[in-house]
C-alpha cells in the first residue's frame, strides 16, 4: 500500500513580511490527510518518508507554543499523532488544524506556533541536508539580520512527500 495519496497536492500560501516575522516569498505548503500511517508505527512512516526524500535531522515532540521561525533551514513537520492549531505566518498569518497524516512545509522565515493540542500529538520535523537549525524569535533584530540569511538558503533537492517531482520543486522553483 502506497504511504503517499495518488495526486497528493499541497495548499500553498504565502505569506507576507509583518516587520518582526519575515516569512518567505517562497509559499508555506501543507498536504492534508496525504500520508498514510502505519497505525503500529506511525511516526517510523513519517520519518521513512522524509528520510527516503532526502530530508534528515529528524526530531519528534509537538510545536513550540512561542513564535518562533527558523532563518537559515527550510523546515518540514508531519503529524504523526492527534491533531493541533498552530499558527502559520506570525501573528498577522493563519491558523490551521493539522492532524495525522498531513505534512507542513515551512520555507526558511515563516513563523509558527502551537495554539492548542491534543495530549497525543506527536509531529516529526526535519530538514534538507547541508543547513543547521537555529530557533528564532520575532524580534526587531532578529528580523534584521533573517532578511540577510533566508535569501541565501538553498532550495531543497526534493519534495520531502512527493520526491525529485513534487509540487514543491514546482511551485519553489
């Protein structure tokens, strides 16, 4: 049984710089219900997938309940267990519901923070290879210096769902 959904397409937004969180001009992509877990193993689907598209570093834990953002790696977190609302895009974006199964991909700069979770949520998050993640808060120094390091991130060499021809390659290119 494939772990992807034929014609899995992700929703993409983007979103704009608010002065303290500086997003991308790359769109923000979530796949929702895409995955298809292992109901024994849930997060080791996740991890295999990201892993089998290049992507690594993998954690597993929920979602920083502060915004925060990551200026010098591009970050994917899949919902392993539960569901949660988090914030996307800094306090001017969008709050989203996500759920077992769906997959966020932040482009270097988009804020994000927990709102609420079950008690059951687990998320694995990863990142392309070669970047090292530091965690950023919305300041305005930090913003400052983030507009300097998010341009030269380098673009992932697959889609860490859907592989070398994914909709990320698409719609980041």
């Amino acid at each position: 049984m494939p772990v992807v959904r034929d014609n899995a397409e992700p929703l993409a937004i983007v979103f704009e710089d608010d002065g303290l969180v500086p997003n991308n001009i790359l769109p923000f992509l979530v796949y929702q219900g895409a995955v298809t877990l292992d109901p024994k193993h849930p997060e080791e689907t996740i991890e295999n997938l990201f892993g089998a598209n290049g992507w690594g570093g993998t954690w597993r834990n929920g979602v920083y309940d502060y915004l925060h953002y990551h200026s010098t790696v591009h970050e994917v977190l899949g919902v392993a267990r539960g569901h949660a609302r988090v914030r996307f895009g800094g306090d001017h974006g969008q709050e989203l519901e996500i759920r077992a199964g769906d997959v966020a991909i932040l482009p270097a700069g988009t804020g994000h923070q927990c709102i609420g979770a079950s008690d059951d949520f687990c998320v694995i998050g990863a990142y392309p290879p070669g970047a090292n993640m530091e965690i950023t808060r919305a300041t305005p120094e930090n913003h400052a210096k983030a507009l300097k390091t998010i341009p030269a991130v380098k673009l992932p060499p697959a889609d860490p769902v859907t592989g070398k021809d994914g909709a990320l390659m698409r719609l980041w290119r």
